[in-house]
C-alpha cells in the first residue's frame, strides 16, 4: 500500500512559537536629522507594529560606498506574535521620514518559506507619495 505525504507550505503564521516577523531594512540615514517612524501592518491592520527610529541611534549602521559617500541604514524587526498570518497574506512596511513628512510603502505577502520575511526601503530613491 502507498501512502502519500502531502508537502504543505508552511510560512512563519503567528500561532504557538511560530512568529510572524517582519525584517525591515531602512537606507539612505544619512544625516543627523533623518530620523523616521517605521510602519509595518499585516491583515489590514489587524496586527501593527510603530517605532520611531532615531537617526543618530546605536542601531544607526554606517554602510561606506567605494566613493566615499556614507549611505547609513538601520534594521528594524517587527513581531507578530498572536496574530495569525497565512501563506500569501499581504504585508505593508512603511517608512515615515520626519524631516520631510513624506511616506515610502512597500507591500509584499507572506511567502512560503519558514524564515522572516525581508522587505528593503530606501528614503532617499523610493517614489514618496505625500500623506494628506
């Protein structure tokens, strides 16, 4: 007799000590004064997560291009302990910069694999579109 496995996808979804976490890397820290708010919301709302991000924190990391310039970025995790995020859920980052009060998204959803998920957002060549 053959018996078949099913191979069911299981991305990371919130319940037991399955985390959902959100890996939000932020660039283009480079001045004193570019501190942000990261956003990061899954299932519509239904679980958020907010920080202010100080531009001259000791998370703050100094990235050095071979021209010299300094493109500083900071990582931000975001956890979502107790709420239940499926295989193919969407996801929404997003930064909030504070000297100019623009707003850069990303969405994404959550994929298939057993790790946190990455999402990257660059304050200084994303399309910002202004919040009202």
């Amino acid at each position: 007799m053959l018996f078949l496995i099913p191979l069911n996808a299981n991305g990371e979804t919130g319940q037991g000590t399955d985390v959902f976490k959100v890996i939000m890397t932020i660039f283009g820290i480079n001045e004193p004064d570019d501190d942000v708010v990261a956003i990061v919301s899954v299932k519509d709302g239904e679980g958020s997560r907010v920080k202010f991000l100080d531009a001259n924190g000791p998370y703050v990391v100094p990235l050095n291009s071979t021209e010299g310039e300094t493109n500083n970025f900071i990582e931000y995790v975001a956890t979502f302990p107790n709420v239940t995020v499926n295989v193919g859920d969407q996801y929404q980052a997003c930064v909030l910069t504070i000297k100019g009060l623009h707003m850069i998204c990303n969405e994404s959803q959550n994929s298939p694999a057993s790790r946190p998920e990455i999402i990257d957002i660059d304050i200084n060549n994303s399309t910002e579109s202004e919040e009202d």
